[in-house]
C-alpha cells in the first residue's frame, strides 16, 4: 500500500465543489468537503442523508458539488450505499469511489443500523461521519454523540446528562477493514487517511471532529482553533484502527513527545455550551486524560 503524506502544495488544482455553498460561516464541514472531495476525485459518488451536507451542496439543478450525489432519507446511508456498490459491479465501474458521507446523528443514532449490518457484511465503501456533536441542521438538537453537560435545545437547563457514544470504537468492535479519527482542523491528516482508506477493500470508516460555531457558542473565526485545542488538550485523538490494533496518527502522535498537555479548561471555556458543566466535572476528565496519555507514553517506551 501506497503511503501518502500531502501538504497545501501537492494537493489537486482541481476543484470538486463550485465556489458558491449555503454553509454558515466557519462551517468545519466545508472546508472538510473541500479536501476530502480532493482526495476522492472526480471518479466517486457519495451518499448523504438529511443532514448539514445535505444543504451545504444544494440540490440538483443549483447543487455545489460537481459530482454525483444521491440524497437518501436518514436511517438508510449505509444500505443504499450498498446498493450503489452492487450497481457499480454491474456496470463494471468497481473503480469508482463509493462514499457515505453522514452527520453524527444519521450515524450514532438514525442510521447506526444499517452501518451495523454493512460492516456486518463487508460491504466495499467508505464511510464517513462528520461529528459536530448534536443535531445542528434542524436546530441545536442533542444527538448520541453530544458530550456531557452540553446545553442543546433539548437539554436546556443543565445540559445533557448522559455520556456520548463513542462511534469510532463501537464500529471497531464490528472488525471493519480500516477504521480512522481526525479533525477539521488538520484537513491534510484527512486527506492522507481517505487516501489510504480507498486502497482497502471492505468498508473503512472514517470519523471526524467538525466544530460549529453556532451550535457550540464560538465566533466564527475560532472553528480551527477550538478544534486545535481538543488535539492539544488530549482530549480528542486522532488514530487508526487496522487488523484490531489501535495507534495514534497526525497531530495526535505529535503530542506523545510532549510532557504537558494543554489544559483542558481551555477547549471549555471558550465554547457557551458548555456554560453549565461544573468546575469538579472539568477537573475529573482532566484526571482521565492524563491518566489516559501517560498510559500512551509508557506503551510508546516499551
């Protein structure tokens, strides 16, 4: 397999997405599309459910992305790109890229069915979860991938008080060819990782971390940053997950060599959403993730 390590000079001239998108400002998803769009080339279809994506690329005649796109309702992303497969063997176009692309709430909740039985399967696509945490395309709805104490428009009060689900390794525990994590806010490490990910048979999945100004309460200005901060907190990692065993890629692995991380009060503070998660609350996940990174480092060192 083919290693391949971009960078703002050696990416495609080419553009997959016209200039013009009903995105908000500082959308992490946008620049997302971007690059990965990039990455797949122009020899791909993707399929989208209900979702941001769904009204960032328009639809047919005045869409913003130049490829083919198939709109499907919320639970069946997963089966109908299925299905788009099987119509490619038949018409003997296996080498285009099949491409799900869905948000965390046609993932972790709607649509976690049918990824289920496609991975079940071994169904050849790749997989792609946007994650920017709650329902944001219809209103700032708490989805299954919510953290903690965030205050959505369905947990008004005190925020959520549930854990979120952790996506990437429920869909590691079904055995998947290739699962992966990464952030908007290193879109060159996503780059590499669809690279990488359409090389390999079976279903890969990918999962990233797409902050939102609106629906986390940042200006719009800070979409990179916040998202830089999850990294450098160690609160957020990016990784790959191949033949069952876990490493930690791009910027994650960068921070292994660092002594101190960044303090995690810093990635909550900043964001309005979590206005009502208590000091103690900080202050015991910032006891996990060090406990969590010096258990990384003494495994590095052996």
């Amino acid at each position: 397999m083919t290693e391949i390590k971009s960078t703002a000079l050696n990416l495609t001239d080419e553009e997959f997405v016209h200039p013009g998108n009903r995105a908000c400002s500082g959308c992490g998803l946008s620049l997302l599309y971007r690059i990965g769009l990039k990455a797949l080339g122009r020899e791909t279809i993707t399929v989208v459910p209900p979702s941001c994506l769904t009204v960032t690329q328009g639809l047919y005649p005045i869409a913003s992305t130049q490829i083919p796109s198939l709109n499907v309702v919320f639970a069946s992303t997963a089966a109908a790109a299925t299905g788009v497969r099987a119509a490619m063997k038949v018409l003997n176009k296996e080498h285009i890229n099949v491409v799900a692309w869905a948000g965390d709430g046609g993932t972790s909740d709607i649509g976690i069915q049918a990824l289920s039985a496609a991975i079940e399967r071994g169904d050849d696509f790749l997989y792609i979860c946007y994650d920017n945490e709650a329902y944001m395309n219809t209103g700032i709805q708490r989805s299954g991938t919510t953290p903690m104490g965030t205050i959505t428009t369905t947990t008004p009060l005190l925020g959520k008080q549930q854990r979120s689900k952790n996506i990437p390794e429920i869909v590691a525990a079904h055995n998947p060819s290739y699962v992966a994590s990464c952030t908007a806010s290193y879109p060159l490490d996503f780059h590499d990782k669809i690279k990488k990910a359409i090389q390999i048979k079976g279903l890969k999945y990918i999962h990233i971390h797409c902050p939102c100004p609106a629906g986390w309460g940042i200006p719009e200005h800070l979409s990179i940053k916040i998202g830089k901060l999850a990294i450098s907190s160690g609160l957020y990692e990016c990784f790959e997950i191949e033949n069952g065993v876990k490493a930690l890629s791009g910027p994650s692995a960068k921070l292994l060599k660092k002594k101190k991380l960044t303090p995690v009060s810093e990635y909550f503070t900043v964001q309005s959403r979590f206005r009502s998660v208590p000091r103690e609350v900080i202050d015991e996940l910032q006891a996990e993730i060090d406990a969590r990174w010096e258990q990384y480092r003494k495994d590095q060192a052996q």
